[in-house]
C-alpha cells in the first residue's frame, strides 16, 4: 500500500536488470540500494546466464507494461552496472533496447523518494498560546485504522501546511536542517522526541490512537539565531533592524512597501529632517516633480502602481493619493506651525494635542492660536520610525529590497527574512563581526536544500569604496561559514542609483570561476514592479526574476558581460 510523494522527485528510476557478480558484495549492496529507491530491477549474472534463459524475457515484458503510462522518454527500460564497458553489459541481453545506467559510489541522478501509506486534508484551528501561534488539527482516518493490532503501534503524520498563518515573525515551515531537531522538537512541540524535519514538511511521531495534535509556530528570530551559530556566530537584531520590522509592521507588510518604489517619495524622506515641517502642496511637487540627480526618474512611470485599492474608475495613480497613503501609515503627522507672540519663534504642535488656546513650548507663554488656525493650513512632519533619528532613511533601501525579493522569490516555498543583524563569532571561531542588512531564507524542499541571500543596502548618495570592499568580504565570509551540505548562499547588493564601473568591479569578484554567488539591483531593478522589465527594454536580453539562480544569471549578463569582465 506504499506510494510515492511527490514532495520529492524520485530522479532517474528507469527498470530493467542489474548486471553484476553475485559473489561482489558491491555489486549486491549496489543492487539493494537501487531497489531501495523504488527502482524495479532483477540481477543478473553473467556467470550463470542459463538461469536467467526464461526469466529475461519474461521480467522484459512485465517492466515494459510497467512504464506504458509513463511519458514517451520515459519508458525505455535499463540495465544497470557498475562496469565502465557498455558492450559488456548488454552482451546477456542480446538485441533488446536497453539504456546503459552505470552506477557510481555517489549517484546524484537516483533519489530515495517519499513513501507515504496515505494523505489526506484537514482544516486546523489557529489561536495564540504564550505569545506564539498555535495551530490544532485533527488526524483524520489513519491506514490499518480497522484492525485490532493497530492500536499498538506508532506513525509519523508528515505535515505540510497551505496558509493560514500570516505572519512574518513566525514560520511553520522550518528549513531542512536536521542538526536542528531537537531545537524544532523543544520550540514547535511539546515531546522533544516526537518531532523531526523533513524536506518541505514536519514530520510528527504519533500514538496510533490518536485523534489530534498540536503545534507551535516556530520565531523566525530564534530560528536565525541557531541557522547562524551553525556558521559560529551569535546573532541579534540591530538597531536599523528594529527601525525597518517598525516600518514594514505600519506599512502592513513588505508589499506596503511598494510606495518607496516612486522617487518622489524617497525625496520627500531625504529633503525633510525629523523635526522639519512642511506643507501638503511642497510634498505633492516633491512627489511628482523630477529628481536634479535622477532626470530620468519621472512619476509617470508609476501612474499604473497600486499602492492600495483604489476606485476603478480611477485608472492612474496620483501624487495625492500617495501622500494620503504615507500620511494614514503613520509615516507623516498632521499639525500646524504656530507663531508664539511672546517669543515670536515658531513652533509645530500635533493635531491630536491642538486647541485654540495652546502653549507655546519653546517659552511657555499661553497665547490664543484662533486666529492663525482660521488663517493658516496644515504642516507635516516625519513621525513613527521614520522620525526617530535622521539614518531612519536607511530603512528604505532595505524596506524596498525586500519587497521586491519577496514579489519575485516568494511562491510555495515559505520564504522568511530578517532585516539588519549584528554578528558576533563565537568563542575561537575566526570569523568577522560585522552587520548584515538583510537575511533572506528559502527552505526548499526538492533538493532538500536552504537558500541563504545576504544583502547590503545602499541609497542614492555616493559609496565609500573601502566601506563596500570591506562589507562585501565580509558577506562572503559569512557566506562560506555557513556548511556547503546545508546551504546555498548568494550574496545581494542593492542601490537606489546606477552602480558604476569600480563598485561592479568589486561585486564581480564575489563570483568563482565555477560558482556565481553575485546578485546586483539598482533603481532599475528595484523600482518597476517586475524586477528585470525595464532592463528587458534598455538591453534587450532575455532575463527572469523566479529564483535566486536567475537574479545571478541576470547579474551577469546586466554587468559583467556588458562590461567585457566575465570569468
């Protein structure tokens, strides 16, 4: 009653014969794995031939009717050995079609699948439980559920979860990591011998009598801390990590973070400090008027961005309509600039602590404002995260890199992210302190493998080169900290302006003659909304945006190659 998951690919897995000496226990183990990968196979002997006179034919037969629904390149049998000569291994099988498959110490075209008895779909309940999400489900109708011995034995139930939890702090679905099982066990369950990953699922050890279960979202940042220390490092969150989590938490989440793709709004934040303000009509020409630095940047290439539901009669976007927005996020507070007659200084004053009669706070006096309020208008100043200290406005670069990773990455895989980390080595660990802008993890499930993306954010102004050659050998340090059998690591550099020559000089390097890890955006990858569609025009090249491996390839053929400096 075993039948294959599809959560993994089984690989090649053509049937057929093994040819091999019966008295070579290579030979024999070689076999046995085969079959233990769900490959169908009958060993033959070319010492003993006459056995196998009637079998051949017979197993032929029965193993062509075997792949007769399976694709047309797909149903050839085949005879596998571990001999190098092909001639040799089809001598016992006389004129029939067969694929050669020889068999190596370490082959990495055949894969143990997934076997399950059954699967079946539940609705769980999510509530919260000592400040985690905690998800409760029923088991349903387990195999052998009719038979009396049942009831004595124990299963794993492999759980896969679609939605439900939408929440960017906690996961339940952790990377493929099995040197962390005791830590999922303890963190996401309540027996720490009764959990254990698997690729793309949790696999929970159960009573064959029982009827429900329960488990606990896993903390993204307790699940970086120990992805981290297996590369030596003790992590956590900076100070710019904890602005930017504030700033996507008021935006409603990265996608809220669409608005920073205009440049008008990222000018808006550089031109007003924390404790300057403005009026609304110097905000709109901020927004829409075009950039000295920037004269290719220009509003109308954002008249089609949905920033929030708006009304379908309203087909374009307007600058209005972004300044509400930033305004109701929180980003902006309303109030007016009032002109103490005592001191004569003006002062701002919120339009939450506003009355006619106010007090100036500068000298104290209280004075009667009727009149500048009946005449005036109202004043905007920066708030929340972003007026709490000037390199608040280094939260935008990162805000805006994530949320175009996650447009472009994020799909069935249950990607996670941190913004900025601070990492300290461990004891004896030879490894930098440095800081990282961002973590961007994806636990794939097939091959069972966790992609780590280590990214450095810059804005629009210039780039110390020492700085970025220190920060990018830094990334790559930490890149190859992290065990090559777990992980595959790229490191990301993102812009808010054109990169030049000597900064993608420095990226370039990043990359080995055999191995590519580097991944380039500038405002033209991060500012559309689909990443490579204004390169597509300029360059006229071919370029996708779905995995980690495309950004590098579209790095490559945007920077490296345009520049002649390709390995």
């Amino acid at each position: 009653m075993l039948e294959h998951h599809h959560s993994i690919d089984a690989g090649r897995n053509s049937p057929g014969f093994f040819y091999g000496d019966a008295s070579n226990l290579d030979d024999l183990v070689s076999h046995w794995n085969l079959r233990a990968a769900d490959v169908l196979l009958w060993f033959v002997d070319p010492n003993h031939l006459m056995r196998y006179a009637e079998i051949i034919p017979a197993w032929e037969k029965v193993m062509r009717e075997t792949v007769a629904h399976r694709h047309e390149w797909d149903r050839e049998l085949a005879v596998w050995s571990r001999r190098e000569d092909a001639d040799e291994v089809r001598k016992p099988f006389g004129d029939m079609k067969l694929r050669c498959c020889r068999v190596s110490d370490n082959h990495p075209s055949v894969r143990a699948p997934m076997m399950i008895l059954g699967e079946t779909s539940v609705l769980s309940v999510v509530g919260q439980e000592a400040g985690k999400p905690k998800v409760t489900f029923a088991l349903g109708e387990k195999p052998f559920s009719g038979e009396g011995w049942f009831y004595t034995q124990h299963l794993v139930a492999s759980l896969s979860f679609l939605g439900g939890l939408y929440d960017d702090q906690h996961m339940l679905r952790p990377p493929y990591l099995p040197e962390l099982n005791e830590f999922y066990a303890r963190t996401m369950h309540i027996r720490h011998d009764r959990l254990r990953i698997e690729p793309g699922r949790v696999g929970l050890i159960i009573d064959a009598a029982d009827h429900d279960q329960s488990l606990y979202a896993l903390p993204v940042a307790e699940m970086m801390e120990r992805l981290f220390g297996m590369a030596g490092y003790e992590v956590k969150m900076s100070s710019a990590g904890l602005i930017v989590r504030q700033l996507i938490a008021r935006l409603g989440g990265l996608q809220g973070a669409r608005v920073f793709k205009i440049p008008g709004v990222r000018r808006l934040l550089r031109t007003h400090g924390p404790t300057a303000s403005f009026t609304k009509k110097s905000a709109l020409n901020l927004i829409a008027s075009k950039d000295p630095l920037n004269p290719d940047a220009n509003f109308k290439d954002h008249e089609r961005l949905y920033i929030e539901q708006r009304p379908r009669e309203i087909t374009k976007l307007q600058p209005d309509a972004v300044f509400g927005y930033l305004v109701e996020k929180g980003l902006f507070r309303i109030g007016a600039e009032l002109t103490c007659p005592s001191c004569r200084m003006p002062s701002w004053t919120a339009l939450d602590t506003l009355k006619q009669r106010v007090v100036c706070e500068l000298c104290g006096h209280e004075h009667d404002a009727t009149r500048q309020l009946v005449n005036g208008e109202w004043h905007y100043r920066r708030s929340g995260v972003m007026g709490a200290e000037r390199n608040a406005q280094g939260a935008v670069p990162v805000a805006l890199t994530l949320q175009q990773l996650e447009t472009s990455l994020r799909g069935i895989d249950h990607d996670i992210y941190s913004p900025s980390l601070n990492l300290e080595p461990k004891a004896g660990a030879d490894l930098p302190t440095c800081e990282v802008d961002f973590v961007w993890v994806i636990p794939r499930s097939n091959p069972p493998s966790t992609v780590v993306l280590l990214g450095e954010c810059k804005d629009q102004g210039p780039i110390k080169l020492d700085e970025l050659e220190r920060d990018l050998e830094n990334l790559h340090r930490v890149a190859d900290a992290l065990p090559v059998r777990r992980f595959e690591k790229f490191v990301v550099l993102s812009k808010l302006a054109r990169f030049t020559p000597e900064e993608i000089e420095m990226v370039r390097l990043l990359n080995e003659k055999y191995h590519r890890r580097a991944i380039l955006l500038s405002a033209r990858e991060l500012e559309p909304y689909w990443m490579y569609e204004r390169a597509k025009a300029e360059l006229g090249v071919d370029l996708h945006s779905s995995r980690p491996e495309d950004l590098v390839e579209a790095t490559a053929k945007i920077y490296f190659r345009a520049n002649k400096r390709e390995d």
